[in-house]
C-alpha cells in the first residue's frame, strides 16, 4: 500500500478506535464485546479505505511532452502529470546519452524542485538549493538528502511522443524512496560498527552502510536524548519540537535500518587496545570497528555573568535542550543581545527579530559580520539588509565586558564599542554564539589512553579514508567536526564545521564499511547554506578557506549577488544569493576542474553558460 494511503489508514483508524464506545457502554458490556466492536469496524474502515485507493491512487499512463518538447541529450525538465493550480503535480524527465528516465521533481530534503537544480554528464542531479546529490537512476549519493527519488515507467512513441506511467498521489509533496535493511541481519559476526556521536554524521553513515549491503551490527551511542534530528533548523527556527526535526523516528531505525540507536548515553573513553567503548555508567561497548563524531560544544565568554548557570536567560544554542528554554523565557516583547556576528550568531538574531522581539542588538569583533569568510564587501552589504529587512541593531568592532543581572536573571550587556567607550544593552535574553570546540574532551590521555594527541584545537587527525591517524588499521575513524582532514587538492590538513560535510563523511564511510565498492579518497565540495534574512548559499575548494581577492556581481544589500572568491587567479569559492542554482553549478565545476579562471569570472563569464558534459 502506498505510504500516504497507509498513513491515512492509521491516522482513520485510530480515530475509530479513540471513539469507540467505553468499557461501561451497552455495546462493551464485557472485553470480548468490546474487542469484537473494535475489530469489526477497524476491519470494516479498512475495507473502505483500501477500496478508495485503488480507484483514486491507481497508476495513469500520461502523455508528457510531444516529441519536440522532450528534453534533448544532456537535459532535464518538469512536465506536468496531473492536477491543476496548488494540486499539481510534475515529474522529471532526463535524457543521458539518449536515454529517458522519469523521476520524481522534488528534493528529498526540502523539497526544492530538480528540474532548477544541475545535471552532470553521467546523469547526475544535485539540488539547486542545498546540494543533494542523486545518481541518474535517482538513487541519493550525496547529503543533506536521505531518500532517493522516485523513478517512474517512461516511454516514447513511434512519433517520439514522451509518456509516463506513475500513480499522481506517489508525486504529492516531496516523495522519495527510504533504503532498508538488505540481506541477512548479523550475517558478519562481531561487534560491528559503534558510532560515538548523533549528528548528521552518524545518520548519514547507518543509511549509506545499509542502503551499500552492509549487514552487520550497527549502533549510535548518542548523549542526547532523542533519534538524530535537522540540527539546521535549530538556530534557522529555534524549534523546539523534537518531532518535527527528527531525520527518522527511533521506531525506523531499529525497526527498518536495524540500528541499535542508545540515547541519552555518556562516553567517557576508548579502550584503544581493548576495543571497547567506556560509558559513563561504567559499561563497556565493545566494536569492530569505531567511529567517533561528536561534534562540537558551543563556548562561552571569559566575562561575568557568562558562565553557564551564572545568570538565567543566557543561553549558548547546540539541542532542543537549548531551545526549549530560549523559547520558554518569552521571545515577544523583550530585548535580545547576540553575541557573536558569524552564522548561528546570525541566523539566531534574525529568528528572535521573526519571534518580534523588542530589539535585537548584535555584538561582533570583526569590522563587519562575516568577513573573515565572506569578506568585507560582502558582510558589509549583509549588515545593510539584516538592519533594513530584519530591523537588527549592530555593535561591530566590540567587545563584552561583562553581563549583569537582576534577580538572577540577565538584565543587561556592558560592551565596550569601536571607540572604545562602554556602553549597556538591555537584555532579557542573552545568546552566546561565539562558536564552538571539538566535543573531544573523552579522547584525552587520562580517560583514552593510547588515543593519539589532539590537535590544539581538540580535533582528530585523520587520513584520506577517515582512519585516525596513529591508529591506522585498528579500525578507528573519526568524522564531521572533530575530524581535521587531508585539504581536496592542496597538502595540507583542514576542519569544516558544515553540516553538508559532516553528512558526506559519514556516507563515505558507510560505503567504505559495506565493503560494496571502494570509494576511494573523500573527494566531495564542502557546500553550506544559511538564512539570513534571505537564503544564502556557499561552496568551496575543499582547502583551507582563504582568499586574496572578490569579485561581486549583483547587490549584496538587496540579496541578489554572486560572490567569487579568488587565490591569485583561481577560484576558491562561491557565495551566492537569489542566483540559483550557480552555486552548485560551481560546485560541479570545481569538482570537474572546469571552473573559469578569476579574470575570466571578473570579464562577464556566466557560470551557468559552461557546459558539465
């Protein structure tokens, strides 16, 4: 039964069954009339429901496109299938080498229409908006994404007239084709493969190992206490609902992935020689192989009043545990200060401006917001629209004092500003985004013995295949955050803290472990995005970010700019707004070594003209 009709049903029948008479009811006199009732109008909804999906959900053979409207050779286009207005429906059809595949038109992250995204020459789409990467049979490759599209029968006539056989409902919203547990569960003996960590990592890694054949035991040991969840949205929504960030309910990844998801589980060592993982309650975790990705811990400020548990209303953002509360003090009505202009400083100033704070004042070091990454032109035009569009007061070139309170709660910032004077900022809520530091304080000699040393700051370094360094063929690995990496073309080592790439890591090493193919070194773009206001997007070489010189065409104050960032005359990275989809296209074009040299970038060259194929 198809997933939305087998939802209905349930959703039908519960609501049956919740108004089905009590226990003193004439029709429930005793539990074997009352469990009788309830089978038989379960049994009858049921017959009903199953009855209306097959005439309203059966599969229509639909003419899609005539033979000079099918897409030719390397292209991809939406054509619509059925319905009309806000009810309709479109399906994707791409043409690789000659041959017609239909798939699904929605991304499977957020829904972002394929048809506005990229195609490579073996068939390839990614996502216009985030990078979601799917193979020419729609099957996901690439983060943020988890399900695979949805492929479709297609056909083409004598005339070369396009049709497609799909059920119109399977199209509806952003449909797509979770992997499951294939084979033989604990085929390989042993402990399999524990991962230390909840995050984007860890979700990536149990989907890509079992949707690559990988059969073995598989088990997340996470300190929070729920399934893996968006952590996106945290700082983009300060949502609070566990359920509606959830990447999967825990029912489905025992259930359907077979992992043996342990939350609210405190790690406090590796047993490097012994194989095991320490745990707070003093068991041991025993493993084949390990992978640690931890993520990070967000800091705080060396001031008064900073330090957690000091005054209430400050809060630091990383979990639900810390949304919870900020939206729990009352968001309406009263004055914010953020400290810290990068992108959780930001993308959380302007969700507590969307909650209508009072005011919402932004204390940063830097001369503009940003410009260590985005450089000054662009922060500089960033700072302009988030104060125009978003009414957000900022205090750059700062510093914080101290924070005082009243009553044990924050009361006011004391800052000193650009010339020097101090200066206090009413607050009843504080938020620390000052960033944050490797969750690797478990890793250090005394609770990890033969873990080799840390990096200064608290990373892991690691190989091309993520195996940690020093400990090369125990079958110890570590990725996302805490794992400083080979950089993609240069000789160095790098650490991104993008959720994009920490998802990557994490499908790497699923298909390392399956044993399936071998994928080689880590090869894939760091791409990131963030709401400020208006959605920005931003992808690089996969080197250590740095630049010598930017080139911006559009206005950056208006959020519609594309930004070129150049090492002498290469491009390093691209930072775009309301220019879809140039960003991935850069992406592809830095992957494939065909990116424009910057001189070429700065004379007019149009990044979507230039060929993938």
């Amino acid at each position: 039964m198809p997933g939305s009709t087998y939802m209905s049903f349930h959703s039908l029948t519960s609501r049956v069954l919740h108004t089905l008479p009590s226990a003193s009811h004439p029709l429930a006199t005793s539990s074997t009339a009352f469990t009788t009732f309830a089978r038989a109008s379960h049994n009858h909804l049921r017959t009903r429901l199953l009855h209306t999906s097959r005439i309203n959900m059966a599969p229509q053979r639909v003419k899609v496109a005539s033979s000079d409207a099918a897409p030719k050779p390397g292209q991809h286009k939406a054509f619509d299938f059925a319905g009309e207005g806000d009810d309709k429906v479109q399906v994707l059809v791409t043409n690789v080498g000659g041959k017609l595949r239909a798939l699904s038109n929605k991304c499977t992250h957020y829904g972002a229409p394929m048809s506005n995204g990229v195609m490579s020459k073996d068939g390839c789409l990614t996502c216009p908006w985030h990078g979601a990467r799917f193979g020419a049979d729609g099957d996901i490759e690439e983060a943020p994404g988890l399900d695979s599209l949805v492929q479709f029968k297609i056909e083409q006539d004598g005339n070369g007239d396009v049709y497609v056989t799909a059920d119109a409902a399977q199209l509806k919203g952003k449909p797509g084709v979770p992997p499951e547990f294939v084979g033989k569960e604990g085929a390989q003996d042993g402990a399999g493969v524990v991962i230390v960590g909840g995050g984007a990592a860890a979700i990536h890694l149990v989907e890509s190992a079992r949707k690559n054949g990988y059969t073995g035991p598989l088990t997340i040991l996470s300190a929070e206490p729920y399934a893996p969840i968006d952590r996106t949205k945290l700082s983009k929504a300060l949502m609070a609902d566990v359920g509606a960030v959830e990447w999967r309910k825990p029912a489905h990844l025992e259930r359907v992935l077979k992992v043996n998801l342990r939350t609210s589980t405190e790690v406090t060592g590796v047993d490097v020689d012994g194989k095991k993982v320490k745990l707070g309650s003093g068991e041991t975790v025993p493993f084949d192989k390990l992978v640690l990705a931890t993520g990070g811990t967000p800091k705080r400020l060396p001031v008064p009043g900073a330090k957690e548990g000091e005054l209430a209303n400050v809060f630091t953002l990383r979990s639900i545990q810390d949304t919870k509360p900020i939206n729990d003090a009352g968001i309406e009505g009263k004055d914010v200060v953020v400290i810290g202009s990068s992108f959780i400083g930001l993308e959380s100033a302007v969700a507590f401006a969307g909650k209508k704070a009072k005011s919402v004042n932004v204390v940063g070091m830097e001369s503009v917001p940003l410009e260590n990454v985005l450089g000054k032109q662009v922060g500089e035009g960033l700072q302009t629209a988030l104060a125009k569009k978003q009414n957000l007061i900022f205090h750059m070139k700062a510093g914080v004092s101290k924070l005082e309170g009243k009553d044990g709660k924050v009361a006011s910032v004391i800052i000193k500003d650009s010339s020097g004077q101090e200066k206090s900022l009413p607050a009843q809520i504080v938020l620390l985004g000052v960033g944050v530091a490797p969750a690797t304080q478990f890793l250090k000699p005394e609770s990890s013995p033969g873990f080799p040393q840390l990096g200064k700051d608290g990373s892991v370094a690691v190989g091309s295949d993520f195996a940690v360094k020093g400990l090369e063929g125990k079958g110890i690995y570590a990725a996302g955050d805490i794992a400083r990496t080979p950089e993609r073309t240069n000789g160095g080592e790098v650490r991104i803290e993008h959720w994009d790439v920490a998802g990557n890591h994490g499908r790497f090493l699923g298909q390392l472990f399956s044993g399936s193919a071998n994928p080689g070194k880590f090869d894939k773009i760091p791409i990131f995005w963030s709401a400020l206001g208006a959605q920005l997007r931003y992808c690089s070489d996969g080197n250590t970010p740095s630049f010598d010189s930017v080139h911006v065409d559009g206005d950056v104050a208006e959020n519609s700019f594309i930004a070129t960032y150049a090492r002498g005359d290469s491009v390093v990275a691209i930072a775009t707004m309301g220019r879809d989809p140039v960003m991935v296209q850069s992406a592809e074009l830095l992957k494939i070594g065909k990116m424009p040299s910057f001189s070429d970038v700065k004379s007019g060259k149009d990044l979507l003209s230039i060929s993938l194929s």
